[in-house]
C-alpha cells in the first residue's frame, strides 16, 4: 500500500510539473483547395500519332473537387511532357472562374516542347495561387502539391494525361491476320485467321472448334487494352467438353495499331469449371 501512494504522488509530481510553454508549438495550417481536372465526355483522349499530332484537340473542364470550398484567388494551367518536372510550360494564365472549359491542341504542345513521337505523354495541372499570395505548383521539383491520399478520394483528379499512341481504328482490323504466336496450339505459327468487325469497339474471330462453335468477341478499350469476356466458345469434337476463354488482367491484352498487331492472353478451362494451371499468348499480325 505504501508503494502505491509514492507511486501516486511522484505521478501527480510529473502531471503538475508540465508547463503550457514546454509543449512544442503547432504550425499554422493553410486550407488549400483541390483541383479537378477532367476531360469533356466525348473529347479526344489520346493523340493519334498514326495521323498527324498537330491535329489533336482536347478538351478539359477545371473545377474544384469540393465546390462549397473558398476557391484560390487565380489558377495557372501548366504543362509537362514525359514527367519532366524541370520544364513546365503555361497553356493559360489567370484562370478566376471554376469551373472552366479549356482546351490544348496539338498545335500549342508541339510549339512548347518540339515534335510529338510515339510514347510521349502530357500531364496538365494548375499552379494556383491561395489567400494570403501563397503559390502551390502542380509540378514542384521537390515534393508533391498534395498529400499521397488525395489521388486516392473518389472523383479527384490533380493532373490530366495525354498521351501519343496509334490510335486504334476497327476497319484496320478487320481482315486476314497472320499468326506469330498460339500458345494453345489450336494454329501454328502462319495461319491465317480473320477478324472481323462487330462494331466500333469489338472484333470478333473462331477459334479452332468444330462443334457448337461460337465467336470469342474482342474489347478493345479507350488506351487500346482489350478484353474477353468468358466465352464458350465450342467443342473440339461430338461428345467433347466444351471449352470456354477468358482474359486476366495482363499487360499481353492489347492492341498494337502502329504495327497491326493484336495480343491476347487467354485463360481456357471447360464448362464443367476445370481450368488449366497457366494462361496462352495468341499474337496476331494483319497481313
């Protein structure tokens, strides 16, 4: 009992001891505001490289991710090409009304940064400038503009990206196609396999079932991606399984449109549920 009271006293001693001076002092925090960026629905997403660059037009509206927020006193539209923060370029100045509908072309890039070539990408933010004159750049050669978590909260968009690729164009795709690669082994390397058009988006083929045969249907997505939902896509003969397809996220699932080439990697199994322990490459190149 008695160690508990000179416990209790030396506690009490510690407690009352503590001056309001000894704690460190909390910085003054700003309240800054989060930019969105986003592109105009329906707008060019990409420059074609495949056509001319100069050509390209994007359209894009600058807001606030939450609106009821004092906004900054004026935003600079700033770019970058390649992630190179030590070269960042002004589209627009003094932008005071949020949101605002701008654009970048081709055009304006290539004036800024020199000729555009496949690969190329551009990232468009905003300096802005907050109460009190205070400066926060989109790009700041040390350190982020905002925390890490803040790409992360749903609807956000800090910066917006361009980049250079072929654009894909369905009509280039359908046709004769020579293969490179079946891992599945359905054809060998030289086969001839048609693809053909569905839609602005999807393409179609067969694949090497004789019975109960069905298309596989191809997605080819907005950054040139593709997908296969899981198809039954028919037997190998009367009273075989049938055998179904579909692809997993792999970087092998796209189209190539600067070369012709289209890439799948497939995951093939029966109807019964079994599925095989590995994924098959097919590659295609158009004739």
């Amino acid at each position: 009992m008695k160690k508990t009271i000179l416990y209790s006293l030396l506690a009490s001693t510690v407690l009352f001891s503590c001056r309001k001076g000894d704690n460190p002092k909390i910085p003054e925090l700003t309240r800054v505001p989060v930019i969105k960026i986003a592109p105009v629905a329906n707008s060019e997403a990409v420059i074609d490289v495949s056509n001319n660059p100069a050509n390209f037009h994007g359209q894009f509206d600058v807001g606030l991710l939450f609106p009821q927020e004092a906004p900054p006193q004026k935003m600079d539209i700033v770019v970058i090409k390649n992630g190179n923060r030590a070269l960042v370029k002004t589209l627009k100045t003094d932008v005071t009304t949020f949101p605002s509908s701008l654009e970048v072309t081709g055009a304006q890039l290539i004036a800024l940064f020199g000729p555009i070539v496949l690969g190329d990408f551009f990232d468009i933010g905003g300096d802005m400038t907050i109460s009190g004159g205070l400066k926060l750049e989109a790009f700041p050669t040390v350190g982020n503009p905002y925390s890490g978590g803040t790409a992360n909260i749903p609807g956000s968009g800090t910066f917006l990206r361009y980049a250079a690729i072929c654009k894909f164009n369905v009509d280039d795709y359908a046709g004769d196609f020579t293969v490179q690669v079946d891992d599945w082994q359905d054809f060998a390397p030289g086969d001839v396999v048609t693809l053909t058009k569905v839609d602005a988006t999807h393409l179609s083929f067969f694949y090497g079932t004789t019975v109960e045969v069905k298309p596989i249907v191809i997605t080819v997505n907005a950054n040139n991606s593709i997908t296969v939902d899981k198809v039954a896509y028919g037997r190998y003969g009367p009273g075989d399984d049938i055998y179904v397809a579909e692809t997993l996220p792999s970087v092998d699932n796209a189209v190539l449109p600067c070369d012709k080439v289209l890439s799948i990697r497939f995951t093939m199994g029966l109807s019964t549920g079994a599925t095989f322990n590995r994924t098959y490459l097919l590659k295609l190149k158009k004739k």
